[in-house]
C-alpha cells in the first residue's frame, strides 16, 4: 500500500471525505426503519395525526441528509479515483518512454496498451466501489445487526443460520475469480495484439486478400476473449442469484416467526417492519461486500500487471555515467570486442567479438547479407541496447558515461522501419530539432530531396499527415525520415538502409549532399546495393554477426570474396567488364 500513496496523497481530501459521507448516508438508512416502526406502532395505532407529522418532517429531514451523504460520497469518490488512475497511467505511459528496446522487447504493443487503459480503468472502478462501499457495507451491516437486536433478540437468532453461509460464498468468490480474471486479462491483451497488428497492415491484407485468413484470426481471438470472459463471470451469475435467495428465504422466516409473534401478542407490526427492513439491510450489505471482493479479484489481476510495467527494471539508464554533462562533438567510434546477443540466455551472438574504429568525418558503409547484424552494430551506438561484452567508444568516452540526452542528441538516426506521425510535415520535421527555424526546416528538405514534392502538396509544409505517413509514398516517406535526422545537425548520422525506396537519381543526390556538406559529420550508411556505398571512405563488410572485411571499394574487390560475391551479382556484365 505504501507505494501506492504517491497517487493517494494528491486526492487524501477526497479519499477522507468520500467515506464520511457514505457514513452519514448509511446513518439515515439505519434510523429509517426504527423512525417508521415508531409511525407505525404509536402515530397510526393511536391515531395521532400530529404525531405522524412531526415524524414525517423528521424523516424528510434524514432523507435530505442521506442524499447530501450519497451525492457528496459519490463525488468525492469519483474525484478521488480518476485522479489516482490519471497519475498511475501517466507513471505507467512516462516509465514506457524510459525502457530500452530489449525491455519494450518483453511486451507486445496490444498488452502496452491494454495495460494502459483496461487495467487502469479496472483499478479505478475499484477504488470507487471501495471509497463508496468500504464504510457503508460494514457500517450497514453492523448498525442493522444492532438494531435487529434491538428489536428482537429471538428472532435475530435467524442471522446466525444466515450470516456463515453468505460469508462461505464470499470467500469461494475470492478464491476461484481470481485466476479467471487473470486469465480473461491475458486473453484480452492477445485480441488487442491481434486488432492493432491488422489496423497497421491492413494495406498488406487488402493487397493479398486476406481478409478472410484474418477474420478467422480475430474470430479465435474474440472467442478466447468470449469463453474466458464468461468463465470470469459465470462466478459473478451464480453468486447474485443464490444471494437472492438467501435473502428471500430468511425474509420469508423473519416473516413467518415474526408473524407468530405478534399472534401471541409478543412483537408489534411495526417493529416486524423494521426488523424485515434492517434484515434486509444486512443482506443487502453482504451482496455488496461480495461485490466488493469480485470486483477486487478483477482489480488485483489488472494492478498486478500495471506493476509488471511500473517495477520493470530498466535496463539502459545514466544513473553511473561519469560524464553526464559531456556531448559529442567530434564524432569518432570505436568498437572494442563487442559481442551481443538479444536473449541474455541464449547461446547464439547477434554481434561476436566486433572491433572497429571510425575517424571523425568518415564516411562509412556497412554491407551484409541479412541477419549479418549491421542494424544491430549500429544500435549500439546510441545505446538503443547495451553491449553484453566489451565497450563502444564515442569521442574516446564509453557511451554508458554519457547521459542519454545528451549522447542520443549527437547522433541523428533513420531506422530501418520509418515512422513519421500524425501531424503536419511541420511538426514530423521539427522532432528533429523543436527550435529549428523555417529557413532549417526548407533546407532540411531540400538536402533530403523533399522539398519538390512537399511543396507540390495542398498546403505544403502544413500538409497533413495520416498515421505512420500513410498518404505518402514509400520514398517520400523515407525522405522526410532523412530530413528529420537533418534537423538535429548531429555529429554521428546513422541511415539503416533508408534510401532503399528512393531511386537511383535521387539517392545519389542525397549522398552528394551529405559528402560535400557535411565534412565533419561521420555517416554510417547500411545499405543493401552496393552503389549506395561504393565511394565510402570505409565499407565494412558484416557475416553472421562478425566483421569480415574492412577497406575501400578498391580494396575489397580485390581482396574480399562475400563483397565480390554482392558486387558482381549486381552488376551486369558490362558495368563489371
């Protein structure tokens, strides 16, 4: 409970109030059935219009105070639980921001989001149950036993039939729903999963229509989702229902012995109306305790996994780095036995054993077949991920003793996937660099190859985008990610194969621009066609995770069979004679 009270101590006033006016609502509850027994037995038995009156105003007077105690409860209640939610998501959202790749690795895009809102939400419909009925059901439940007591020892005896078998089938409630719940969370992350991945390739779907594979996908989805929600729930069905009839059958022997009673002259009609009100009452506030308890399992399960989120540990953080106020400024990297594997426990490396020094200035191109590891290589500069063994030098300083900041500032990376988000042209360009001006944003564009068609569009720079940059074309898109990463005017500019879309005429424009440009700059391009790369300073030559050739073009066509073996197969026979 104590890591909980960050979120508590902003709302405490709430969190106080809303209980102490569920409590006044609950001591006009109590008083009700004893002020109309006193009606009934005194007001209307002797005729006492005056009487009945004065205790008609008396209870007009309670009922103003249970609605002012209802309301106000039900206010500060509200008030009290979206705040603790609001604060726990944007904990949750803030500590997604700070996870490296490898912890974001762990959990899927639909269980993220899941977590983020049907989590939070079930947690917040607890707190307002609990802030709404965590004094009024024990406070009922205590004040109609009294007052049953009161009224009628002997026929309160029937509560001790009834009161063990209620709490008997709380505790089963507890017990058994709380791995359903469980579950019936796990099944929902996995239908999200299933719905975001569709949405963002639904043009990969369309194209091979295969709409109906993936309807059968989502119809196993929603009917795991479905078979679990009811096996959740179907506690929930069979508990309301054998609450009711315990609660009829007790008021039907309240009834009868009650009714014998007053036969021998024993009881009077009035108190057997109150007695039947506060046994009601009584079972009344058990439904709600067991309520309380299902909806608690469904919460425990929802804040078990918020915490999986909130306590991860985070992996790549500042917190030891020695130089936190130093930043790169001549852009130099070295790479002293690196070896990473993206599973700590598996025994295959992503990268073994690299070394590699690059000057400040160079430019670099790394070539490779697939799954070679250059994506990886170059990740670790910026401390996307951590090395497992060995170093990497930026400037001469380990990148772990930089800060994040101010290490991932220097360096202006176009990923392999471009993203570009919803917004303005405008906007997706100024991530780069939020202060730039309108004359860095154009040439941005312009040394990207962007600025013709951005300013063929509409409203140019203010042309809207769709999410993820899908109303532009491939090309398009991978030039705006090329002139975001511009902006940032970074010391160390990485692109991930980001030409790929673009053709020929126009890459070779860009990379024009990057050499003559930006001499101080060091650019490391991966790419896939060799003429990408061909008047590197430096290509390096990546397999299976290990460099294999270091040199110019010259060199490694001489010396190396893998760059030999990519370069002639593409190159036709005359380019190559």
């Amino acid at each position: 409970m104590k890591k909980y009270f960050k979120y508590i101590k902003p709302y405490l006033i709430f969190f106080i109030l809303g209980p102490i006016f569920m409590i006044v609502e609950v001591v006009g509850e109590i008083l009700m059935p004893k002020l109309m027994a006193t009606i009934i037995d005194v007001g209307v038995a002797a005729k006492d219009y005056g009487f009945i009156l004065r205790q008609g105003l008396l209870m007009a007077l309670v009922a103003i105070f249970m609605l002012i105690g209802g309301v106000g409860g039900a206010y500060f209640a509200a008030r009290a639980c979206v705040g603790f939610s609001s604060d726990m998501r944007k904990d949750a959202f803030d500590k997604i921001q700070t996870m490296s790749f490898a912890n974001l690795d762990h959990f899927s895009t639909g269980s993220l989001i899941t977590r983020l809102t049907n989590d939070i939400t079930q947690v917040q419909n607890f707190i307002n149950m609990m802030l709404r009925m965590m004094l009024r059901a024990p406070g009922m439940l205590i004040g109609a036993v009294v007052m049953a007591i009161v009224v009628n020892p002997q026929l309160a005896l029937v509560l001790l039939v009834v009161l063990p078998i209620m709490l008997i089938l709380i505790v089963i409630v507890l017990k058994t729903s709380f791995p359903r719940f469980k579950a019936m969370q796990d099944k929902l992350d996995k239908l999200n999963s299933n719905v975001q991945e569709v949405l963002t390739s639904i043009r990969v779907i369309k194209s091979f229509v295969r709409e109906d594979h993936e309807k059968i996908r989502f119809e196993h989805s929603n009917e795991d989702l479905k078979e679990n929600t009811l096996r959740a729930l179907k506690i929930v069905i069979m508990i309301m229902p054998l609450m009711s009839i315990m609660m009829n059958a007790t008021t039907l022997s309240v009834a009868w012995f009650g009714g014998r009673q007053i036969i021998a002259g024993l009881m009077t009609i009035g108190d057997l109306t109150a007695f039947i009100t506060y046994i009601t009452q009584i079972l009344f506030s058990l439904m709600m305790v067991a309520m309380i308890f299902m909806q608690s399992s469904r919460a425990m399960a929802s804040l078990g996994r918020i915490n999986e989120v909130l306590h991860t540990d985070v992996d790549i953080n500042d917190d030891d780095a020695r130089c936190k106020d130093k930043k790169v400024t001549e852009g130099s990297i070295e790479f002293e036995n690196v070896t990473f594997r993206y599973y700590k426990n598996s025994e295959e490396s992503v990268l073994d054993n690299v070394s590699l020094k690059i000057e400040p200035g160079t430019d670099v191109g790394i070539i490779g077949s697939t799954g070679s590891g250059k994506t990886t290589l170059v990740s670790l500069i910026p401390r996307l991920y951590d090395a497992d063994e060995g170093r990497i030098l930026v400037d001469g300083v380990d990148v772990k003793d930089y800060s994040l900041e101010n290490l991932r500032d220097g360096v202006g990376m176009v990923l392999q996937k471009n993203v570009l988000f919803s917004g303005s042209i405008r906007e997706n360009l100024l991530w780069g660099n939020e202060e730039g001006s309108e004359d860095e944003l154009k040439e941005a564009a312009q040394n990207a190859m962007a600025s013709p068609f951005i300013e063929e569009k509409e409203n140019g720079y203010d042309y809207l985008l769709e999410q993820g940059g899908n109303n532009v074309s491939g090309g398009q898109k991978q030039r705006l990610c090329i002139a975001r990463a511009l902006m940032k005017k970074p010391k160390i500019l990485i692109l991930d194969d980001s030409t790929s879309a673009v053709d020929t005429a126009t890459e070779a424009r860009i990379r024009e621009y990057l050499s003559d440009n930006m001499p101080d700059t060091t650019k490391i391009i991966i790419a896939q066609r060799i003429s990408s790369v061909i008047n590197m300073d430096m290509i390096v030559v990546m397999d299976d995770g290990k460099i294999t050739a270091v040199g110019t073009h010259e060199e490694l066509l001489e010396s190396c069979v893998p760059y030999q073996e990519i370069y002639y197969s593409q190159m036709d026979k005359e380019e190559t004679a």
